[in-house]
C-alpha cells in the first residue's frame, strides 16, 4: 500500500463527507488514511464499473483508473449508472471518470479508452509509476477474464473480479503475491469453452439490480481489502442468486498444476 498513509492527514472537507463511515466500529482515521492513498486500475466501465467505482469513490478511494474501449448505447442506460441519455455516442471511460469527479471532487478519477491487452499492460496500468494496489475485473467475458487475471499473476497485483449475467453474480478476490490461486484455477475449464464465452449481457440479459448488487458487492470487498487490509473472500468464491435471493460462499484451492499461476509460484 501506498507509503503516503504514514504522512497524509484528512481534510476537514473530508473528515465532514466520511464522517458516517469513520464513526463504524473497526473503521477508523488510519482505514481512512489507507482508502485515501490507494490507487485501483478498474476494467470495463459498464454495468458492474459503474456502481463498483461510484461506491469506491464516494468512500474516499484515492485515485481510480478506468479502461474501457466502449461507446455508451442506449441500452446501457438500464444498469450502467454513471451514464445519461445525453451521453449515449461517449466513451464510456472518460465519461465515467468525469462523473465520479463530479460525485466526489476530493478524489481523482481517469479514464483511457482502450482495450488492455498482455501487450500494453505495463503501460496502461501505469507501471513505471509502481504497481496499482487493486485490479477490478468489471468485464463480461470469460476470454478477457482470462487476459485480465493473466496480466495479475504477470505483476503480482491483487485482483477482485466479478461477474452479473441474468440474475445471477459471482465474485472473488485473489492474490497472487500469496500464492494462494488465481481465476484459472477456479475456472480453467470454463475459459478454454468457446461456446460458454458466448454467453454475455448483451445476449442473455441481465436484470439491472444484478450489476448493482454484484458491482457494490465488489466494492463492498474493495473497501475491506484497501482500508482494513483483509481479504474477505479469501479462498472463497461468492456466488449469488438473485432470483432464489440467496448467497453463497464456496472454498477453492490452489491448482497445482495451473498454466497461469503455477510456473511463478
């Protein structure tokens, strides 16, 4: 985490708009200090990137990056919260990051209207400049997933991914730097299915309480893990049913024999 903590204090702007959140028990100046100094790289400015960042920055996160290489259609503006009907034909980064500058002008929001591949990784992540304390997978398919969770165990970064089709979500939050298994672990066999790939939002459908509850579920884990320094979902998978309205927690290890994870631990 960003040494920054140990020398920042809050402003009185911010200690008056967090005051609700420092007052919890088991949240304090310090969880706040920490929030404040943190920087996460988000992929996919959609209907999870949105909530997932509006909620992150309204708490007090730092400093959020959003890469995306989308247009905003109208068909967005059923879940995809940060976008209005005149902004349909923007790009939904930049847009996006100008939104959550306007929800909270103490934060810093960017966006780059790109396609994050393993090629340009190191520089769309801002590398150079140290490595992002978070990556949230926000995208809707399993191929880039797979690329996303691939450019995480490369760097050793965190990542908190998540997903919403239907009425249906799930989530996880792994750390390479522990070796402890990655997305391919839990869905190896599921990435390599090209017809499983196919299915997406914009063929199947999703409800638009689905993208909100996963996206604020992913925030929900960011926060602990960036203010607390705790993994709530460690080892564990979330999975959540929407229409039975229930949640899971299903236990995952490490695959020993995983192509991704296993040559770097």
């Amino acid at each position: 985490m960003n040494e920054l903590v140990e020398t920042e204090m809050l402003l009185d702007d911010e200690l008056l708009r967090y005051a609700r959140q420092i007052l919890l028990d088991g949240w304090d100046i310090d969880a706040q200090l920490r929030l404040k100094s943190s920087r996460i790289v988000i992929i996919g400015a959609g209907g999870l990137g949105c909530p997932a960042s509006e909620t992150l920055v309204r708490a007090g996160l730092g400093y959020v990056h959003l890469i995306d290489d989308d247009e905003i259609e109208a068909s967005n503006l059923q879940r995809q919260t940060l976008f209005l009907p005149d902004d349909i034909g923007k790009p939904k980064a930049l847009t996006a990051a100008q939104m959550l500058m306007r929800i909270n002008p103490l934060i810093t929001a960017r966006g780059t209207v790109s396609r994050l591949s393993e090629d340009n990784a190191y520089e769309l992540l801002d590398m150079a400049t140290g490595k992002p304390d978070l990556l949230l997978d926000c995208t809707d398919n399993f191929a880039t997933r797979d690329i996303i969770n691939r450019i995480s165990v490369r760097y050793q970064i965190p990542l908190l991914s998540a997903s919403a089709i239907a009425m249906q979500g799930q989530l996880a939050l792994f750390e390479p730097q522990l070796s402890t298994g990655c997305y391919h672990c839990v869905f190896g066999s599921v990435v390599l299915d090209a017809a499983a790939d196919e299915r997406t939002c914009a063929n199947s459908g999703v409800l638009a309480s689905t993208t909100a509850i996963m996206g604020n579920l992913q925030a929900n884990a960011a926060l602990q893990y960036l203010g607390l320094t705790k993994n709530p979902l460690k080892n564990k998978l979330l999975i959540w049913d929407g229409r039975q309205m229930q949640q899971r927690l299903m236990g995952y290890r490490k695959d020993t024999e995983c192509p991704v994870c296993n040559s770097l631990s």
